[in-house]
C-alpha cells in the first residue's frame, strides 16, 4: 500500500540562491497515524516544507507524492479530492476570516463546494457536531462575526471546519504562536483529539519545542532547510544529540527558579564567516566543529534506537540508509546501535 504523504529528496532552492529545503526525504503513513513535529528558529524551512505538502510550492528537485502520485501530476478531479483529504490550520486565527461575512461561512462553503451535505438541516448538523468535538458551544458562536471572538475561539473554528472535511492528513502550521498561553492548551488538546479519536495523521511545524514536545509522537529538527536530528520526540528532547539540538534544549526557559538563564547561547556569526561553504550548515556556529565539517555536510548517523543526527561526532556509528527519515519516525530501528555521547 502506497504511503499517504511521501517526500523524496526535496529541495527548494529560491531565486537567488536561497536553499529553504535541501534533500528531505520522509513519509507518513495512514496505517499509523501520528504527530509528527518539524521544529526550527526562523528560517530553517520548516514553512517552506508545510506549502510543498499543500502543493502551493513546487520543489526545484525531488517530489512530494500523496498517495502514490506526484501532487505536481494530479488530475482534476485528483486536485479536488486532494483539495477535501488534505486540511491546514495555520498561524492566524484571523487570516482565514472574511471580516464581512459570520462565522458561518467559513463550513458553509466546504459543505457547497464538496457537497458534504443533502440538506441545509443535514449541514447544520454536521458544523454542530464539528463544533463541539472542539469544544465549542454552537448556539454561542454561529452567526456571530470574527472580531466578536476571542483567538482562541477562531483558531478551534478553523480546527472544527478542517474535521468538517474528514481529512486524511492535517497541516498545523504554528497554530498556538498567536492565542494566549492560557489558550495554547485548549487548542493543542483539539488537535490531539482529531489524532486519536479520529485518527488523522498530523505535520504538526512550530519553532517551539515545548508545544512539540506536549503533542508530538517525533519530531524532524531543521537548520537551515537541512536535517540536524529527528526520531521520537521523548529521545531528541530529553536526550538531543546534535549540538545545534542541545543548545536549542538549553535555550528554553524551564520554570526552574534556581536556574541562571543566559549560560549558554548559540554564537552568531556575521560576514565570511556565515558562509557554509560544501561543509555541514551549522559549521560555523557549532561549539565541536572540526575540520571535515567544513568540508563536506555528514550523513545522518543513528545515534539512539529510534534516533539519527547529522553530525561528524558519531561517524563511527551506522548511516540511515538513503537519508530516508521513515525509518525513525515510523518504527524501532535496530537495538545495536550505540548512542556517542556528547560532552555538554
């Protein structure tokens, strides 16, 4: 059976020499659902990676094929089921609004364009139950306007309307960077709930490895539109082994009140120096860079059962096979291999 969603070799290079994405590979299959988190600081590619899913983008190399077929090559018929399976909940809550129209509107044309529904009854029934699998009141929301709503309100309606449409796969993309902490929470919970009772796989992209962590099964870390570490996210968290992993772990502020912040930082490079140059990407800021790491970018190692880093420091250990990331993002790989510890 096909994989539901597969990347193979992607890279996306923007005009100008830009490189957002370089040679990702990975797929998520529908026969094991899952959350799967892309995490990185601004610029890692981990937006870029989110619109070549939904098809907005098309990779300058490699393919992203949804099961089995290049999304590049669907038919139109194909695009408009692809359209219906495949759902995004993005960053702001208030982007998906028209401002004229209720709130109504944003279930009321999925059910037109789908036809989800025989009926206007039938439809009204489908946008309650929607609704309420959020945790949202029906009677209190519909036929209200956006800006009568809290963030957090209209982020669980875009939610709601995406388990509208019975996805196959969703698309979260910094969902909770613009509601309030309070509401992080709320809509996380949401989003675990289309997971586990509906059984949606979820790419879940954000730059903040402590809501990764909360709803993520694993988890891909980016540098630079290249793979620094992925595997389950229990082992990258709590035990990174990348530098680049262990000094973005060491970077957030755990409510720890005997904790001094600021010890450790990631150095900043300007100028020549930022240059990477053939070597691995984060060469110029790592705390262990060796000379080869200037000179060619490392395969990914394993480094833990269910575990890999990009990362000279573990050369000695076995290389993923075709840098195909499903390996540890799907199943248990081989109990021999041995994690190299790094000296933080």
């Amino acid at each position: 059976m096909a994989n539901l969603l597969e990347l193979r070799n992607v890279t996306k290079v923007f005009r100008g020499g830009t490189v957002a994405l370089d040679n990702i590979s990975f797929s998520i299959d529908a026969e094991s659902p899952g959350i799967v988190a892309v995490a990185g600081e601004s610029g890692s590619g981990k937006t870029t990676l989110g619109l070549m899913v939904l098809g907005f983008l098309d990779p300058s190399d490699g393919e992203v094929r949804y099961n089995g077929k290049s999304i590049a090559k669907l038919s139109g018929r194909e695009q408009t089921q692809f359209r219906q399976e495949m759902q995004a909940v993005f960053q702001d809550p208030f982007a998906a609004y028209n401002p004229f129209y209720r709130v109504d509107h944003i279930f009321e044309v999925p059910i037109k364009n789908f036809k989800l529904a025989k009926n206007r009854q039938e439809g009204r029934r489908m946008i309650e139950e929607a609704m309420e699998s959020v945790g949202l009141r029906p009677n209190e929301i519909l036929g209200r306007f956006p800006h009568q709503l809290s963030g957090g309100q209209r982020q669980r309606l875009v939610v709601a309307r995406a388990l509208l449409l019975r996805p196959k796969l969703l698309m979260a993309d910094e969902p909770v960077s613009m509601v309030d902490a309070s509401l992080r929470a709320t809509i996380l919970e949401a989003l675990r709930k289309l997971n586990t009772e509906y059984h949606i796989p979820i790419l879940y992209i954000t730059h903040d490895l402590t809501t990764a962590y909360h709803i993520s099964d694993h988890i891909i870390i980016l540098y630079k539109g290249s793979v620094m570490e992925a595997g389950n996210v229990e082992g990258v968290i709590r035990n990174p082994q990348h530098p680049y992993t262990q000094l973005l772990i060491d970077s957030i502020p755990w409510p720890d009140l005997n904790q001094q912040w600021g010890q450790k930082e990631i150095g900043t490079v300007d100028g020549e120096a930022a240059k990477v140059g053939k070597g691995c990407k984060f060469a110029p800021r790592c705390p262990h860079v060796m000379e080869k790491c200037r000179q060619s970018p490392p395969p990914l190692y394993f480094v833990g059962e269910r575990q890999i880093a990009s990362c000279y420091l573990y050369e000695e250990n076995e290389v993923l096979p075709n840098e195909d990331l499903s390996t540890v993002l799907r199943s248990p790989v081989q109990d021999s291999v041995v994690t190299t510890e790094v000296q933080r």
